[in-house]
C-alpha cells in the first residue's frame, strides 16, 4: 500500500561543456597550472572539475550524476576557475536547466563560453519600420519628425 506523496526521484546524468578560449587568448586562464569547475544545485555548489576535451584543448567537458535536484525540476549551475573564481554571465544570474523527467536520463548542458565571453561577431543588419499609421494619424511628420533605433549593438 503506498502512503504519503510519491518521491520525486533524482537522477540525471549532467554533461558540462565550457569554451575557455577567450580566457586562454588574453592570459586570464593558464591550461598549464589553471583549471575550471562546474558548480550548482546538483553538487550543493562545491566544485566538479572540467578536463580538456579530447577534439579541443580549449573546451573543457564533465559529467556528473545529480541526484540532489528531482526529475523535472529547475537546476541551477555557473562554471569557475581558479583565477576568477565564480564567473559572471552577461545577466549575472546563474544558468538554468530544466532536468528530464525521467529517473536515470542524461542532459547534455547548452555549449557556452566561460563569461559568456564568446568571439565578436559582426553581421550588417537592416532596419526598417512602417510609419504610414504614424503619418495617416498625424502623429508623425516625415518632413520634420525622425525616427531612432537604440540598443546594445551600439551602446
């Protein structure tokens, strides 16, 4: 006879996978005498650490078995390093993965850079709006209005 709530289980196998190159290009982190970690909810924060990926020497992977965060649920996680420590994502706030709802299921974790600290990217983009409602209502005059796009691709 079954009593009380059924057990969320926990287990998932987690694969860990951190692009050091930028840190490694500008002298922030040293393969020779640096290494990095995977650190969340799964382990109750301590370190799990990354080794070398076998096809890049600047990716640094890891699998660990959770089995503190319940099938299904949000875990939490960041990457460190023995120079920097914690690292500080674009937004600050940790990463985030929904675990499989299936007991003994792998999840292998989105590939990202350390920082989120990833090459520069360049891409010509056009934009273009319809101001023709703005016009027809009066609320906009060609001739001496001007219309502005503002964002972080240009500060």
């Amino acid at each position: 006879m079954l009593l009380g709530a059924a057990t969320a289980f926990a287990d998932t196998q987690l694969t860990f996978t951190v692009d050091m190159s930028v840190q490694i290009a500008s002298g922030a982190f040293v393969p020779a005498t640096d290494y990095v970690w995977a650190q969340g909810s799964f382990n109750g924060w301590g370190h799990v650490n990354l080794s070398p990926s076998a096809g890049d020497t600047n990716v640094y992977v890891g699998t660990v078995d959770d089995t503190t965060d319940a099938n299904g649920s949000q875990m939490n996680y960041k990457f460190g390093d023995t120079q920097q420590n914690y690292e500080a994502p674009a937004d600050y706030d940790n990463r985030v993965a929904v675990l499989p709802t299936t007991s003994g299921a792998s999840l292998t974790l989105p590939y990202t850079y350390f920082d989120d600290a990833g090459p520069a990217i360049t891409n010509m983009v056009t934009f273009q709006i319809d101001m023709s409602e703005q016009i027809y209502l009066g609320t906009w005059n060609p001739a001496s209005d001007q219309v502005e796009i503002r964002g972080n691709f240009d500060s």
